[in-house]
C-alpha cells in the first residue's frame, strides 16, 4: 500500500529532525581524522555526547557515571548504619528496663500484701530474674538467645520482645524477598511454615532445571506470587531479583564495623534455625551465587551521614546502591553505542531522571542509524567506513573548509572563453565557417520561422543554422604530500592537515571528476596513499622529515598524468632524511647540507618535468623559511606561510585560483 503521511500545524511542541546520521558523522570527523579509528572516535562520542544540529545536549557516559557517583555520595552521607545496630540493642534494652521495673513492682506489691510467704517467693524470684538479667551478654545474638529462654515476670515485656523478634525475622528476609512488611506483618507460625514451603518449593524449581524439567514457575507463582509484588515473568528474572537483594543484604553486612557484623551475622543464624529456614536459605545462597557470582559479591560502602537508620532504611539504601553500582559497571565496559540498547531505560530513568534516560536512547541508536544510513558497516566485528561514508567525511571537511571563505574568493568551474570540447553551456551562437557543426535545431528553426514566416515546408538558409556553445576543458593532475612526522600532531597541525586533504579529495571528485590527486604522506620515509586509507591514516612514530623522498614519489605518480601538474606540499618541519644512493635511509637533526641538497636535487627534477611545487608552511622557523625560500626560487613555485586555522583557506583557494588560471591559459 501507498504511504500516507498526516501534516499539522507547527505548535512549537513537535520533535524536529534534529539529530540525523549526515549531524552524527560530522561531530566524529574531528575525532576520526586525528586518530584514524572509527571505533575509537564512536566510544569517545559515546563517553563525552555531542550537542545536536538543534542545540540540545545529548549527556555523554563519562557525565553520567559522574551522576552515579554523585547519587552514591548522596546516599553514603544520608545516614549511619549503626542504626540498624543500635536499633535492635536498644529495643532490646528498653524491653529489659521494663522487666526490671515489673520485678521490682511484683516484690513490692508482694511484701504490701502482708503475706511473708508471698513475699519471700517474689523476693526469690526477683533476685533469680535480676541475676539473668545481670549476666545477659553484651553481644545481640547472645542476649536474643538468653531472652528466648528468660521467664518473663512483665507480659508486656514478654510481648514486645515476640514482636521484636517477628519484626526481625521479617527484616533477615528482606535479602530474599521485598517489600514483606506489608504482607507478614503479623507472622504467625502458619506463615513462618508457608514461608519454609516457599523457599523449598524455590530450591526445588531451580533442581529441576538443572536436570532438564520443567520447573513449572507458572504453578510456584500461583501458589507463592504473594511473596513477590514485584511480579516476576520468568524464573530467571525471580532469580536475578532475589540475587541482588542477597547482593544488597551482604554490601549492608560489609559495612558494618567487625563488631557489629560479627553479631548481626550471629544473630541472622539465630533467627533463621529459630524459623527452621537456615538449611533452605544456606541452599538458596549457594545456588544464586553460582548462577550471578558477580551479584554475590557484597560492596562495604562508608555512609557517614548523621540520621541513624534502621533496617529498612538501610536495605533499601544498599538495594539502590547496588543498582547504582551495576550500572555504573555496565556504562563502564560499553565499547560501542550499540551495546548500549541492553541498558534498562527505564531503570535509567527512575535513577537518572528523564534527561540522562533520552540522551542513553539517543547514544543507543547512533551505530544503528549510521549502519541504515549507508555510512558504516560491521565488518568481522569491527566498524568501518563504507564508500559513501568516506565521500561524507570528506564532504563535511570541505563544508567546514568552505565555511570559512567569503563567497567571492572561488567561482564555478568555467571559464569565459567557447571553443571545442564535450561539455554543453547551454548557449548558442551563430554558425561560422570552422565551428564544430553542433547544430541547435530548436533556435535554427525559430530563426526560419522568424524570416520567412510560419508554414510548411520550413526553408532553412545559412544564416539561420546556430550552433550549441562548449566549454573548454583542461585536466589538472595534483599530488597531495603530507607531512606525517612526531611534530604535526605536537603542534596541533595533524589534523588541519588531514582535513585539507579530505576537503581536496572531496573537491576535485565532485567538481573536476577529469583531474588527478595523488597522495604522499611522508616521514622518515614516504609512502603512496590511497583515498580509501585517508580517513585512518596517523601520524608515523618516527623521527625525520624526508621531503625528497617525498618528492620523488609525487614526481614519479605525476609522469603517468597529463594536464597541468603540481605537487602541493604540506610541512611544518624542515628536510632531516633523505635516501642516499646504496637506498638507506639518512637522518639528521638539525639538517645536514647533504640532506638538503639531495632535497633540492628533487625539486631541479620537479622542475624540469614541468611540475609546480607549492608548499604550505606551518609554524615556520627561520631556517625552515630560508629553505622553503630556496625551493621555491629554484622550482618557480610558491610559498604560504600560514596558521592551523588557516590553512584550509589557503590551500583550497590557491588550489581553484589555479585551476582558473590554467582554464584560461587554454
């Protein structure tokens, strides 16, 4: 079926297309020139964002991970875990005050009743009591133990210590399942039995996967899907769950003092054999771990914060610190934006906010839409450059380069003159005895028409015939040299270098698809390079600037061209090597009057192949000026002395100034 398409009215609300492959590819140009990796430039956009065509930031990892940072600082200064500590000791302490108070009571209320009996017995009793009481151990688990054995003389004593105890059965459990309190509030031993069923129903499911049965999760759900509101789909994500909520009960025990972790952990075993759990919950332990091990691994954090917690505040705490900590790992070991569609959005957004979620989205869809778009592929598990994607690289350097020129300083390429060639203007003129008979049937016959009037037959005369105009067209052959030595990139003039090539390369195949452009990167030596390498070529790690070995290459590619032939050099340096005769490599710094002989040697021989060497001089030192100097006078070329910044203008305009020049020449 046709597509069909809806159009509004612009009320300002409407999502523009401000984020496009063509806006992706440029923001990695920079990037992609200086280190010649385009998997390297794709992380470093991915770690740092980009602003888009429309100006809105889209938030790089590395300020996300900041987020999480800051967000787990947050949580460490929120409050101090020896609340959960002293929460239980102090229950436990008011529970034993009150006792006493009630012993105390009984023995006067004893003695007030007259009965010496009586009161003999409540004095006995009260010294036993107050002994046991006396002795209790400092340690929680001990005195949770002693207390379970204790004759409690006060019911309301005795009430809230079962109550304590029920409140921290419920609590241990949190590493297994959320959200109890609302649901076990009032844990009576037929819940205390369930919960056992559950837990041995749970080891059951996973045995039985282990040994290839169905495991039938549906039936567990219906039977124990109380116990987890969060409502699991699967076994696996029941699993992961509960894995790091275990995750999140052992970070809290990791951050507790020795101390106190000694007797918290006392006091889980306690509560867990008190439930006839401990076999089950060991089991389940060992079986998450081998499943997640890297969620068994508890994080101690330091939280300094002044409010004390108690047990929930603090489970909760660790379960958003793990959280944090997992998608902090995640974030970390992303290589590609593609990796990053794995990440949960909305985990991101409730943690990060709405901003980091669109901008995780945003980062996850770049290898994506660079991939449909034509511009890259995945190539034995590496991204590269297609062919359409190199002709945008370059495309984008021109357009960057041509940004910085006025309008006046280039023009199209034609020129004024008509003669004989291929190419139509458009435009007619007056046959004359020599033209090429390239007859304008249309204007002939109107001119016919014109002089004798309409009608048929239509008689045609000399005069009338006019014949289509052409262009001249001349061929231009050019060999880009680069200079790729250790100081380009050291001065920062790597990558307007390799941009002005790109741009180059760009031009000449899109506006003068008939000219020639070789090029030559050279260092301590040089090399042939193709376009299709450009966009990841680097600099060479070595020392030298072999300039006539440059040179020689570019003279070498020339005599297989015809046209117009030059050679536009790039440098910062001056000749430090050169080629001897036995074919070695010589360098020296500062030059030698050998090296730069046999460089000038080169350029007599540009020269007298009717070669223009015009050279492009960056950061230049006296020296190096003096010998561009000496070239230039001995090759008849020319010299730009110039800036990073303008080194594009200058090699672009000087490059179509010249092709005007050699139009009109013919």
């Amino acid at each position: 079926m046709p597509a069909r398409f809806t159009y509004s009215r612009w009320d300002g609300t409407q999502t523009g297309f401000s984020l496009d492959a063509e806006a992706i590819l440029d923001e990695l140009t920079d990037d992609l020139l200086y280190h010649g990796d385009l998997n390297a430039a794709l992380r470093r956009l991915m770690r740092d964002g980009m602003t888009d065509p429309d100006g809105n930031q889209i938030e790089g990892l590395r300020d996300m991970m900041q987020r999480i940072r800051d967000r787990k600082k947050e949580l460490e200064e929120s409050g101090d875990l020896g609340g959960v500590y002293s929460e239980i000791a102090d229950a436990l302490k008011d529970i034993i005050d009150e006792e006493r108070h009630a012993v105390e009571n009984s023995v006067r209320e004893a003695e007030a009743s007259g009965d010496e009996r009586r009161a003999d017995t409540a004095r006995d009793a009260a010294m036993e009591r107050n002994f046991r009481l006396d002795m209790m151990p400092n340690d929680l688990a001990g005195m949770v133990r002693e207390m379970q054995n204790y004759d409690f003389e006060s019911n309301e004593a005795q009430q809230r210590f079962e109550e304590l105890m029920d409140k921290l059965r419920q609590e241990m459990m949190q590493q297994f399942v959320d959200q109890m309190s609302e649901g076990m509030q009032n844990m009576s031993p037929e819940d205390m039995a369930r919960m056992k069923d559950m837990m041995a129903a749970l080891n059951g499911m996973i045995e039985a996967r282990e040994q290839g049965e169905d495991p039938q999760f549906e039936k567990f759900m219906e039977q124990f899907g109380d116990f987890f509101p969060e409502n699991p789909q699967t076994l696996d994500e029941l699993l992961e769950n509960m894995a790091k909520r275990m995750q999140a009960m052992q970070a809290l025990m990791d951050s507790l003092t020795p101390e106190q972790r000694s007797q918290m952990q006392q006091l889980s075993e306690q509560l867990m054999e008190d439930m006839d759990l401990n076999w089950q919950v060991q089991q389940l332990s060992e079986k998450l771990q081998n499943m997640f091990p890297q969620q068994g691994q508890g994080e101690g954090y330091n939280f300094r914060g002044e409010p004390s917690m108690d047990m929930q505040q603090a489970m909760d705490a660790m379960q958003e610190m793990g959280e944090l900590s997992e998608m902090e790992g995640m974030l970390r070991q992303a290589t590609n934006p593609a990796q990053l569609a794995e990440v949960d959005i909305d985990k991101v957004r409730e943690m990060l906010g709405e901003d980091a979620a669109k901008s995780m989205e945003r980062l996850a869809e770049m290898t994506k839409m660079l991939e449909e778009a034509g511009l890259i592929n995945l190539k034995e598990g590496k991204m590269e450059l297609t062919p359409r994607g190199l002709r945008a690289i370059g495309n984008n350097a021109l357009r960057q380069l041509f940004n910085n020129l006025a309008k006046d300083k280039f023009g199209q390429h034609r020129i004024a003159r008509d003669g004989s060639g291929h190419e139509r203007t458009y435009d007619s003129k007056p046959y004359e005895f020599g033209d090429p008979f390239r007859l304008d049937l249309q204007r002939t016959i109107r001119n016919a028409i014109s002089r004798n009037g309409s009608g048929t037959p239509v008689k045609l005369s000399p005069e009338d015939f006019e014949i289509e105009r052409t262009e001249h067209n001349t061929r231009s052959s050019t060999v880009l040299m680069i200079d790729l030595s250790m100081s380009m990139p050291m001065r920062g003039n790597f990558v307007p270098a390799k941009k002005v090539a790109m741009a180059l390369h760009s031009l000449i195949s899109s506006q003068f698809p008939r000219d020639y452009l070789g090029l030559v990167g050279f260092s301590e030596t040089a090399h042939i390079m193709t376009h299709e390498q450009l966009p990841e070529v680097s600099w060479d790690l070595a020392y030298g600037t072999n300039m006539q070995h440059g040179l020689r290459l570019a003279r070498q590619l020339l005599a297989r061209q015809t046209g117009t032939k030059q050679i536009i050099m790039i440098t910062d340096g001056e000749p430090t090597a050169h080629i001897t005769q036995s074919g070695d490599v010589f360098f020296n710094y500062p030059p030698v009057r050998e090296t730069v002989e046999a460089t000038l040697r080169e350029a007599m021989r540009c020269t007298k192949d009717n070669i223009t060497i015009n050279t492009f001089v960056l950061d230049a030192t006296g020296p190096l000026r003096r010998f561009i100097e000496q070239m230039t006078q001995v090759n008849h070329g020319r010299a730009f002395f110039t800036t990073p910044e303008t080194l594009g203008d200058y090699v672009l305009v000087d490059f179509l100034e010249n092709r005007r020049r050699t139009s009109r020449a013919r």
